[in-house]
C-alpha cells in the first residue's frame, strides 16, 4: 500500500499578510489589498502542496480565523457570542450562538457566500466542524435538547458538504477536537459518543465525496474500537497525544486512516524516516482501506516558513516509506 | 495623589501606538486624520504636541529617518502623553499604555537568551497576531537587558505622573504558553518515553519556573527597589490547559519570592468560558488560586466579554470563606468586533455591572473597575472613550 499526503487546517500566514493586514486593522490599508495579498499567498501555498506530491490540495483559509466563521457569518440567524480561546491555543474563536429558529429557513444553508471563503485556488479538501465539536462548543440553549440540537446542525453540515461537493470538492474532514479533548480530560459523558454518531448518521456519509472525522488536541486511544464503528469513511488520529500502541490495537479495514504523526505546533522536525517507520507498522497491523500522513491539525499555529518545513517533512516521509 | 476610596479604577496596560508615530517610523506621510488624534489627545492630556508633530512630518516629507535620539523623543512624548491622558480622564492608577513596548510577550521575549524569534507573526484573534519565539536553551535574562525592559520605563512614567503608577508585567506562564517549548521537551523526552501528557506537563513547568526565576522575578526585585508599589502581573493564558493550573500558581509565587513592601495584582481575562468540562469560566482557577502567595491579592478581569457577571464573580464568594481576593471588574469589551460594530458601553451599563459585582461579591471595598483588557487593538479615540464611558459609570456607582 502506497502511502500518501496532505494537510489539514489552516497554514500560517506569511509576513507580507501580516503587514497588510495588520495595515488595514489600523487604518493605514484597505481590505482589497488584504484580498489580493490571500490570492497571492493562497496560490503559492497551493503550489508547494503540488510539488510535495500532496495527495490531495488543501486551501490554507488565510481568510478565515476561526472554524466555526463562516456559519457564523453566513448561516442566517446564527450570531457570533463570546471571543474564546481554542482549546490549549493562544488562539479565539467566537462561540456561535444557535437558535432552533436558524433552521426553519431551509434555503439559507444554500448561500454561495459560505463556499467563497474556500475559494481562493482550487482545493480538494474542505475542512467543516464535526456536528458533535459545533454542538459543544455552542451555545444551543434554544433547543429542548442535545438531540435536537445535533440533529439539526448535522443537517446543516449535510447540505454544507453536498454543496462543496458540488463545488469540486472531494474529501470533507469533519474536524473533531471536543472528543478527543474530553477524553483526554477524562470528562467524557457516556451520551457524547451516542451524540456523535447521531449526527454522523446524517452528514457522514457524502455522495461524491470521501468524509474523514479528523480528531485531535487529545489522546483518542481508548475510544479507536468506537471510532473504526462511526458512519464515516476514513478516521484522522492524532498521534502526537494519542499512543500508537493503542492504535494499532484495532483494524480500519472499512476505513482510511489518517496519521497525523508530524506535530503541528511545535517547530521540532520529526525525523522522516521514524514517520516512515511507524507509518508502515501502522499499515501492517491496521490494514486500512487508504492510509495517509498529515500534521495532527492545521500548521497555522507557527507560522509560514514553519508550514512549509513540515509540508517538506511528509514529502521526505512518502519517499522513505516508499523505499522500505 | 488618590482621592476617591471606592471603586478606583485603572487601566490593564496597553493602549495602542499614535498613528502618526507609526507612520514616521516608516517614513510615510501624515494624513490629517493622524494629525488629529495626534492633536485631540495631546489637547485632552494637557499637552503641546507641535514640536513632536513637526518632527513627525519631516520624514513622510523628505524621506529621510528619524535618527534614534529622534525615535526616543517621539517615544518619550508617546509614553508621558499616555500617563497624562489617563491622568485626564480621572483614572485613580494610570501608567504609560505600554507605549515603549513592541507588544507584550514581544517586549519580554526578545531580551531572554535562549529563546529565539519565529519568522512570522502568528494569528490569534480576528487580525490580531504576535510573534512567537522557540526556547532552545535555558532562558535566562539578557545582560544588562533591565534598564532597556522595564527601569528607564517605570522611571519616566514616575518622573511623569502625579498619580499612583501600577506596573504591568508579563507573568511567566503566559510567556511559556505563547512559546515553542523545544528545549525542555527535548530535554525530558527520555524521562517520559510514551508518556506524552506527562512531558508536556514537566516541560512546561521547567519553563515556568526557569522564566518565573531568571526573567520576570529579577524585573520584580528592581521594580521594588525603584519604589514600585503595585505589579500586576498578565496572565492572560491561565486557563488555556486545563490541566496546568497549579504550574500557573506555581511560577506567580515564584515571581514574588522573597519581596516586600508591594501590592501584586494578577490580570486574568478569556477564562475558558467553554471548556468543555464540569467547571468553566473563572471556576477553573480554583481551589488552586488559594494557594498564591498572600501578597498577591488582587486579581484583574476579563468580564464584560461574556457579560455574565453573576456566573463568573460566583466562585470568589464561594470561596471568600477560604481567602478574599479584590476584584478589578472588566466593565468595558475590548473586541475590535465591538470597535467594528461601532458598540459601546454606556455609564449606566458600567454603574450596573459594578453593582452587580458588589452584589456577588458582598463587599463593595473589594471591587475596583477597569478595562477588560489591555486596549492596544483599538484605535486611540475608541479608547479615550471607553476610559470615559468606564469613569462616567463608576462616578455613578460611587453616588449609590
């Protein structure tokens, strides 16, 4: 089995965004040169991808700040509550504020607004919220209940998904940090997994596209024997905080496995022929239907140089995996 | 000099930099709407602002730099405009919005040895960035780095103001949680084979208290002997690892080891409000806030971001059996989605949100009001206001 690659999140934005946007937030610049300056930059970080051998193209969001942003700003009746910081990041977010009353309007979640935030180059991966980590990380006191709640969020990232599909997209990663995090936390209840494949049961399963539930920020060992079960075609793991020991425990023969062995968050270069090395031990033992490697989450956390030295990384990984 | 006795208020640390200082430092012309700023606060402070402005001009005129003794005088002016203009608008403790500092975790940073910078700024809210560092060594305080860091500062801010000065200091967990922790990762990676949590929980200790000992607690012995009365020390990240609270607690006791003679405050703002366990919020930092040193009693917060006075100020009554804390109240956001909106609080909301706080708290001699935050995201008039609009409500609160 070929072992491939590809990122998953937001890539660091380059000095010269910086500048112009730090330019534009005081003043001194205009919104059309920040524009402009995300086209730029999103066309080079779409090109290095091609020349690492990426297996799929992901668009590095330097638009967008936040995961939950574009439902935010674009799904009606959804408004922005309290900044909040993003797990352990030093990096906020706003926490979405969800009536019941955002759904009854079923033409909303059409808006071609909420796809543009995507479109700066063509890409192959869209990055959504898994239903279970927007459900806990919002505030759906308007519902009678968390069922109700995720049942009506999954169909809001159903139609989100179809949509991009329809836009050319073909691999959607449901991000799941909230599961893994409590789990980490030992602050799991035991209704947050039911909740989980609720919604997947809905938004899991995309025609035209392949749907990974993407976890990370904890260690999602114990949970893999549920994972491999959920209604979703592929699994990311994050290796960084999750013990491979406890991965190569169970078999994703119905599944893709997505490493994500190189750490996003720390400037520390892994050495690629040990990602390599534990990729194929992890091929052996699982025997996935597709296996990849990916950073645990986006490289946003430390900047551009930075994203490019860990897209080089897994090149250098795939070429020593392929001569084991 | 102060003069009231209830509810004093003061600033959390930075307001942002003059427009037109910026722009002289890059050699580009002034608009006339930097003039202005330049020209209504210098006129709210008291303050002559002509001979500054015209050498703010030259170099957006004649593209030449403004020499280094030239960056200082404008740098001089910034800072004492600052301590006046807080003066002015009747703040009860003022210091110099941090006009002499890069940014926060920056200022400190880039004076450590062992750490070093990142190539990009990283995004952290909205357009918002900063610039990380790695710690590749064991960091310690450059030589001769305390005059240049916080002494010249604090003394030009004292020779300035005829109110009382807090003093704001970086506390070194957050200096920890904003760096690439390389070397102790490194460093204990053979002592927790496998055991993932466990490092990152070692290392970061090693960090704090390595930054606690050699960086923020030498800055902290010079402020005292330089006459400081009141540090407040930036813990803006306390909450961000759930797990890693008593490291917090742990590195601020180690900032005050051993002083005397001085009032500690510590800001905490953006407390995990969704932390998705059982507790939230300001809850997070207990029982283990009760283990700070006694001389840190005070603490600063972030609270009209989420505008749930009642919920977050709840834990420190539950608590005030055990130890009492005064309480700086946030009463103003300081979003820049608030800026954008055009929001702002008026005095009524701030007399309500202090009452409310009274009312939580059940003593109104523990409750002082201030900013959420630092302000330095604003633009300068939006801050002018929101100190006018936080002293305008706190006047209301005194009358009852």
């Amino acid at each position: 089995m070929s072992l491939g690659i590809y990122l998953a999140g937001p890539f660091g934005q380059s000095r010269e965004l910086y500048r112009i946007r730090n330019e534009a937030k005081r003043g001194r610049g205009s919104a059309q040169a920040v524009d402009q300056r995300i086209k730029t930059d999103t066309n080079l970080v779409l090109q290095k991808q091609k020349e690492a051998g990426v297996s799929f193209l992901c668009d590095p969001l330097f638009s967008q700040y936040y995961l939950f942003q574009p439902f935010v700003e674009h799904i009606h009746n959804v408004s922005a509550g309290s900044q909040e910081n993003w797990f352990n990041n030093n990096v906020f977010f706003r926490k979405p504020q969800i009536p019941a009353s955002a759904y009854r309007n079923t033409s909303l979640v059409t808006s071609s607004s909420f796809t543009r935030n995507y479109h700066h180059g063509k890409s192959d991966v869209a990055i959504l919220p898994s239903p279970f980590t927007l459900l806990m990380l919002s505030d759906c006191s308007g519902f009678g209940n968390r069922e109700e709640a995720i049942i009506k969020i999954a169909w809001l990232l159903r139609n989100e998904a179809t949509l991009l599909v329809q836009e050319g997209y073909s691999r959607i990663h449901y991000d799941e940090p909230a599961l893994a995090y409590r789990q980490s936390l030992a602050s799991l209840k035991p209704t947050d997994l039911d909740l989980l494949k609720e919604g997947l049961e809905i938004c899991g399963q995309i025609p035209g596209a392949t749907t990974i539930l993407h976890t990370y920020f904890g260690d999602i060992g114990p949970l893999v024997a549920d994972l491999v079960h959920l209604p979703v075609d592929g699994i990311g793991i994050d290796c960084t905080e999750t013990r491979i020991d406890d991965l190569i425990a169970h078999s994703f023969a119905d599944k893709e496995l997505v490493l994500g062995l190189v750490d996003a968050r720390s400037t520390a270069l892994e050495d690629p022929v040990e990602l390599a090395a534990t990729s194929h031990a992890v091929e052996q033992r699982c025997q996935p239907k597709a296996l990849y490697l990916t950073p645990n989450t986006g490289t946003e956390y430390r900047g551009f140089t930075h994203g490019l030295r860990k897209l080089e990384l897994l090149a250098e990984a795939k070429r020593c995996y392929g001569g084991q | 000099m102060v003069v009231n006795s209830l509810f004093l208020t003061y600033e959390v640390g930075s307001l942002p930099k003059l427009n037109a200082r910026m722009k002289a430092f890059q050699k580009k012309p002034l608009s006339p709407e930097d003039e202005e700023e330049l020209q209504t606060v210098s006129a709210r402070a008291g303050l002559s602002p002509q001979d500054i402005l015209e050498l703010l001009r030259r170099p957006g005129k004649t593209g030449r730099r403004l020499t280094a003794e030239e960056k200082t005088a404008v740098i001089n002016f910034n800072a004492l405009l600052y301590v006046r203009l807080q003066e002015a608008c009747c703040l009860d403790f003022v210091y110099d919005g941090e006009a002499r500092r890069s940014e926060m975790y920056r200022h400190v940073a880039k004076d450590i040895a062992g750490f070093e910078d990142l190539p990009e700024m990283i995004r952290s809210r909205g357009p918002d960035s900063w610039r990380s560092s790695v710690c590749v060594a064991e960091p310690k305080l450059k030589e001769d780095s305390l005059a240049g860091l916080i002494l010249d500062e604090f003394s030009q801010a004292q020779t300035s103001a005829t109110q009382p000065l807090k003093v704001p200091l970086d506390d070194p967990y957050m200096i920890a949680v904003m760096s690439d922790n390389r070397y102790f990762l490194e460093k204990l990676r053979s002592v927790h084979v496998g055991e993932p949590k466990k490092l990152r929980y070692a290392a970061k200790r090693e960090l704090v208290l390595a930054l606690a000992r050699n960086v923020i607690r030498p800055q902290v012995e010079a402020l005292v002997a330089s006459g400081a009365a009141w540090i407040q020390l930036d813990a803006p990240a306390a909450t961000l690892d759930l797990e890693h609270i008593p490291i917090l607690v742990e590195g601020l006791n180690e900032c005050v080891a051993g002083t005397s003679g001085v009032k500690f405050s510590v800001h905490f703002c953006y407390p995990r409000r969704v932390s998705l366990i059982d507790k939230s919020g300001y809850e997070l930092l207990f029982p283990h806030v009760l283990n700070l040193d006694p001389k840190i009693d005070h603490f600063s917060l972030e609270l009209a971001n989420a505008d749930t006075y009642a919920l977050d100020l709840a834990v420190f009554r539950q608590y005030a059996d055990q130890r009492r804390f005064e309480i700086g109240v946030g009463v103003v956001d300081i979003t820049l989605e608030k800026q954008l909106k055009g929001e702002t609080e008026t005095p009524e909301i701030v007399r309500r949100r202090i009452a409310q706080a009274v009312s939580v708290l059940g003593d109104e001699k523990l409750v002082y009001v201030a900013p959420d935050c630092g302000l330095r995201q604003l633009s300068l008039e939006r801050a002018v206001r929101l100190y006018d609009v936080l002293v305008e409500g706190t006047e209301l609160a005194r009358r009852g």
